[in-house]
C-alpha cells in the first residue's frame, strides 16, 4: 500500500495526527518532513492508504495538512 506525507506546523499537531490516524485504522508514523515537502517545524505525518480519505479524516478532526507528497 503506498505510503502519503502530511506535513503540519507543529510536532504536537504531527503527533495527534497520527492519533487520529490510528484510531481510524490507518497505518501512521511521526518523522521528519523531507527536503521536497519542508514546511514548518519539519515532522509529518506518513500514511498507508488513499490521501483523499486521509485527508477528509484529518479536515473532519479540524486538522489540515500544510502540503501533502509522495515520499522520493
């Protein structure tokens, strides 16, 4: 299953991210955001599964990603 980044502002926003994530049964880790994506504090969500769904779980926890890639 491919992999997606969401890069946020802030490890702790990273961190709940992820929280959020794994309680709706999708496959999420905290790292470091890569050069290609770099914005903010530099940590990023990465993510297993559809962005779109992904996505809409994070926008409905009132969390929006800063930039959303594929990792290189």
């Amino acid at each position: 299953m491919e992999r997606y980044i969401f890069a946020f502002p802030s490890v702790t926003i990273a961190i709940k991210a992820q929280s959020i994530l794994r309680r709706n049964g999708i496959s999420a880790d905290v790292i470091r955001t890569p050069r290609s994506l770099a914005v903010g504090c530099g940590y990023s969500v990465s993510a297993a599964g559809d962005p779109g769904v992904t996505a809409d779980i994070l926008e409905a926890a009132g969390l929006t990603p800063r930039a959303v890639g594929k990792p290189q």
